[in-house]
C-alpha cells in the first residue's frame, strides 16, 4: 500500500521528469581541475594564499572567541568584532553604516521585503537578480518592472506612480548585471530618481572589488566609481564573488541600518555569521585596500580576451559587457550545450545558460575572465570557442 511519502514522492520525480525531457535538469558537478572560466572569483581571492594566511592569522589572534555566533545578532549574536567590522565596512565603502547579512541573496530579501510598504511603489529593472524579485515578492508594495535600462520606459512609470500614489517610490537595479554583465546608466537613474523623488536601490554584487574611485583601485563598486554614493538610498554589497569570502552588507545611512535591524527579516530570524567569517571579511578588504595589482591584471586580461575574440571570433554575437562576465550567445538550449561540453572535453570549466533562465533564443555561454587567466589559457578558450562554434553553425 503507497504512503503518503510514497505519493509525494512519486509526484516529485514526475516533475523531475519533465526537466529531464526538456534538458533542463540541474545536477552539481565538481569541476576542480578544470580550468575556472565560470565562477565569480574576478581577481582569485578565493584561491589567495596571501588571503588565506592573513585569515589563519586573524583568526588565531582571536583564539578565544568562539566558534559560531551561537543566536542572531539581536540575541547572542551581536559583538565587539561584528560591531568593529561593519564601522570598517561603513568607512571602506564612503557610507555612513553598515549592516553584515549572511549573504547577499540574504540582504536583497531582508531590504526589498521591508522597505517597500503598501502604499508605495517597487519599480525593478526587468533582469534583476532573483534574489531582489523575491524580496519584491514579498513586500507589499504595488511593483512594476521596465524595459532593461531603459529609461525611457522608467520615466513613464515614475510619472505614473508619482500621479496615482501617495506613498515612496523606490527603484531597484543592479549596478553590473549578472547574466549579461553590462552596466546600469547609473548616472541618469539617480537623475530621474532626484526628478521624482524616488529612492535608488542598487545591487552591487558583481561591481564590488571590480569597481571603484581612484581609477577603480579601491573595488567600491560602480556608485563609488560614478560618485553617486550620496544619491543612492543603499548598495548591497556580497563578499562572495571578487572579495572571494561569504556575507554581504548593506551600506547607506544609519537610519536605514536602523531600519533593517528592526525590520528585516533575513536579518532579525537568522543565526548570525560565525566571529571567522567576519576576520575573513575585514581581511579581504584589508587585501584589497592594500594591493590592486589582481585588479589591474583582470582588466588586462579581459583586454586581451576582447581583442582575440574581435580577432577570431568576429561573426559571433556577444552581451554588451565590458564587465568580466562575458556571455557568448548561442540560440538554443541544445546548440549552447554542445558547444559548452566541447569546451569542458578540453579541460575549460565553461557553463551553458539555457532558456527559461534566460529567454528564448538568448541561451548562452557565461564566461567569465579572470585575475588568474594565464594568456595560454584565454587562447586556448577562444580556440576551442572558434571550433565548436563552426561545428555547430552558430557563427
């Protein structure tokens, strides 16, 4: 006789099913030895010795503190350490404060979920990360989306919202873009929000260390680069990408920390991060802050790559990104496929990006460049690229 498991569980493996028969069905992979054009790690923190030596030393400095944060910060949680990094954070990224979260899906939640209330309006760029369309799920403000960068169409609703609503209006976009790895027109957004009164929300996940004032040496992010931090109401910041860390904070005035403390949820109803992972945050911005020679090798790598894919790839169609995300579009979720497992049958950790992650016809390869990309490497990519491509008949 089936149970209900039984039942459930035969539900959920039809389900799985259909995945499997549209080619769909995600699977983890370990890709150790392959050479890495695929993860977030820009400028090889992760991979750091020099980092990971300054964390073992912190950490030992600190021998006595404990080993988790044992409640969240508004219970045990909340410490001298937790307290003195974020003021370093505060200070790092030009803002007034500072608020650690566990992570930046974690942080894009808690502000996109509390901040917005009913009665406001949530305007959201259409290519949003999805950890800030699940935080505008849940708020309980009227939201809209417009056009990718269009601004054009965000006026449109900005004069909408601010004829038909009485409440806040709020405008969320992300400061590099995470699937295409263009950049947001940052400058006229905090223009058309200042003409309306609308408060900008940026996500600076992939700007972060990639980014920043003084030629981009101190990786502040995008607003920092632009000089608009004091026309952006918050910037949420992830240390889990260039920084090669976990966490994130969200950074703005002391009254939106204040905010969040007593209104985010992600943030109130969750164990805080353990006293090794905040060393390891103040350690990577130390590394950062010190030496920008990772930085200035990915921006010639990444020159190097444009120029052999201009060189040898020049009928391919590629996303408008001069950031290190740059994605080979290759219609069809069968087509990216094949050409990604050519590359991944020389060694390249190259992932395909098929469709409904992203629309239609735009399936692709998400590459990324890196500190670390030897020369011999970006070649052989673009060589194996140039290959399975004319096999395919992509070009």
């Amino acid at each position: 006789m089936l149970t209900s498991t039984d039942s459930i569980n035969q539900t959920l493996l039809e389900r799985l099913a259909v995945y499997r028969q549209k080619g769909l069905l995600r699977q983890l992979r370990i890709a150790d030895e392959a050479i890495d054009f695929c993860s977030n790690d820009y400028l090889g923190l992760a991979r750091s010795s020099q980092l990971k030596q300054a964390i073992q030393h912190a950490n030992a400095e600190h021998s006595t503190l404990r080993t988790g944060a044992t409640g969240s910060r508004l219970l045990a949680g909340q410490t001298t350490l937790a307290q003195e990094v974020e003021q370093e954070l505060a200070l790092f990224y030009g803002t007034e404060s500072a608020l650690v979260f566990n992570s930046g899906y974690d942080a894009n939640i808690g502000l996109l979920a509390c901040l917005p209330q009913k009665g406001d309006t949530l305007l959201t760029d259409e290519l949003i990360h999805a950890s800030m369309i699940d935080g505008a799920r849940l708020s309980y403000a009227t939201r809209h989306r417009f056009r990718h960068n269009d601004l054009a169409d965000l006026k449109a609703k900005l004069e909408d919202a601010s004829r038909l609503q009485n409440g806040q209006i709020f405008v969320a976009v992300e400061s590099v873009y995470s699937m295409d790895g263009d950049v947001a027109p940052l400058r006229e957004l905090a223009d058309l929000c200042d003409e309306y009164g609308a408060a900008l929300l940026v996500d600076e996940a992939h700007a972060t260390g990639v980014y920043g004032s003084e030629n981009g040496a101190n990786g502040e992010g995008l607003v920092a680069a632009l000089g608009l931090k004091d026309r952006v109401l918050a910037r949420v910041h992830t240390f889990g990408k260039a920084l090669g860390v976990h966490g994130a904070a969200v950074a703005g005035p002391a009254v939106l920390r204040d905010y969040l403390i007593n209104f985010a949820r992600p943030f109130m109803y969750t164990t805080a991060l353990p006293p090794h992972s905040l060393l390891a945050i103040r350690c990577a911005h130390d590394q950062v802050r010190a030496d920008s020679s990772a930085l200035q090798q990915l921006h010639h790598q990444l020159t190097y790559f444009r120029g052999q894919v201009a060189e040898k790839l020049p009928g391919s169609q590629w996303s408008n990104s001069q950031s290190p995300i740059q994605c080979l579009i290759i219609p069809g979720n069968d087509r990216a496929r094949r050409v990604a497992a050519a590359a991944q049958a020389t060694g390249l950790d190259v992932r395909a990006i098929l469709s409904p992650t992203v629309p239609v016809g735009q399936e692709r390869l998400r590459l990324c460049i890196h500190a670390f990309n030897t020369i011999d490497e970006i070649d052989r990519l673009v060589d194996v690229l140039q290959k399975a491509l004319a096999e395919t008949n992509t070009l």
